[in-house]
C-alpha cells in the first residue's frame, strides 16, 4: 500500500511539474509581442518623413551584369505601353510587397503556428509558418511571395522566405536563387506601438554582394482595411462596351 502511494504521488507531482511547464510555456509565448492589427506607413514628428529611404535617396543596388541585362530587357518591353503588374491585377511580390505596397496599410493576424499578412495592395496574403505547420522543402511551390518561414529569437520575429520566383518588375528585383530575411522589432514611439523591418536579400545571380533595407510601420488603432479590386474597373469598361454594341444604341 506505501508503495502505491509513492508511486501515486510520484505520477501526480510529474503531472504537476509537466503541467507548470505547459504553463510557463504558455505564458512565454503570450509575452512574445503581439504585432496583431492593422499597420500604415510610419511617420515620424516632420511632416512627410517616413521610416526606410525615401524616393529620393534610394541607393544604386549592387547588380549582377546578369540581373542588369534581364532588368533593361524587361524594361524596353514596358516602357513604351507604361504597363506594370499591378496594371493586370498582379501583387507586387516578395520583398517589395512588405516595403511598401505603393503605401497602402497592412493587417498582422498573428497565432502560435502562424502569422497570416494581408497587404491592401491587391488583397496580397502572405503566410509565415511555424512549427508543425512548415512542409518540407521538396513539398514547397515557387511563387512570388515565397515561402516563409518564422522563428522567435526573444522579442524579435526572424522570417527566412525562399522558393521564390524570378521577379524583375521591383525595386528589389532577384532570381529564383533569393533568400530573404526578415528581422521585426515592436517598440513605442509618442505612446503608439511601432513595428520596424529589417530585410536582408541574398541572391548570387542577381547582386554581388547582400542588400538591406529598412521598413517601419505604425498601428492603426480599430483601424481596417479596404477591399482592393482591380478588376472591377476593367469590368465597368466591359460592361459600357457591350451597352454601345447592344441593339437600338
């Protein structure tokens, strides 16, 4: 019988010491920032300054003769007519999608196993995934946006982004060769939480040497985003085309 009873308590002070694991776990994981909302462009006090570079300032990229010769090949294909992706409803892509999205905000829906970011910009999803949610490289697809991968590292979310496409339409343009990596920070600033990026592209084929760039972002409070449809303009023309050729017009 006492050695039931030892054994019986020996089980129930496991449960307990697992169990305030799972807890203090738990709680870790609630102290990790929260970077949940809806984020627009940061302004600082000057009017008109915004985190990163400005328009203006923006520094020559190391390319690659290669990168050089498909961006100008590119190039000599749309100048001439002005057409752009995002004229054919097409997202910007990684990185340029969370550089800016031509200024448009973003919402941050953030869980244990996974963050999921909504640039306004074309509706464009972006998902990052954690844990048992990441697949296996062999099972992953080339797309614009990649395929992300977050880790925490204290306070700051580390995002590695790969299985990308060639994109030679950004800024930012790179092969399929790029890796990006993302380090985000949450502070505050005039009592208004601020979310700084700070991304880091690697890509032999298309520059000689890793870029940076630095993207800084404030909350919204209650704030939302709007429904962004491209295609609706393109519909409302079609729609006036088939009234002028309908009969009796």
């Amino acid at each position: 019988m006492v050695h039931r009873m030892i054994a019986s308590f020996q089980v129930s002070l496991a449960v307990l010491v697992f169990a305030s694991l799972g807890f203090a776990q738990a709680r870790g994981n609630t102290e990790r920032p929260d970077f949940s909302g809806v984020w627009t462009n940061y302004q600082s006090g000057q009017p008109g300054q915004r985190g990163g570079r400005g328009a203006g300032t923006q520094a020559e990229l190391p390319y690659t003769p290669e990168a050089k010769r498909k961006m100008d090949e590119y190039q000599a294909l749309v100048r001439p007519t002005g057409d752009t992706p995002g004229g054919y409803c097409l997202g910007t892509g990684m990185p340029g999608s969370m550089l800016g999205s031509g200024g448009y905000p973003m919402e941050v829906i953030q869980r244990a196993d996974q963050i999921t970011v909504v640039y306004e910009a074309h509706n464009e999803i972006r998902r990052i995934y954690f844990g048992n949610r990441v697949i296996p490289v062999a099972d992953r697809l080339p797309e614009r946006n990649g395929y992300s991968v977050g880790r925490w590292e204290g306070n700051t979310l580390v995002v590695e982004t790969e299985q990308l496409t060639e994109i030679v339409s950004q800024r930012f343009a790179h092969s399929a060769q790029a890796k990006i990596v993302e380090r985000y920070t949450l502070t505050e600033e005039n009592g208004r939480k601020v979310l700084t990026a700070e991304m880091t592209l690697t890509d032999p084929a298309f520059y000689t040497k890793p870029v940076s760039e630095t993207k800084r972002w404030s909350i919204v409070p209650n704030g939302f985003l709007m429904t962004y449809e491209c295609n609706e303009p393109l519909w409302e023309r079609h729609l006036e085309e088939l009234k002028k050729k309908a009969p009796g017009k």
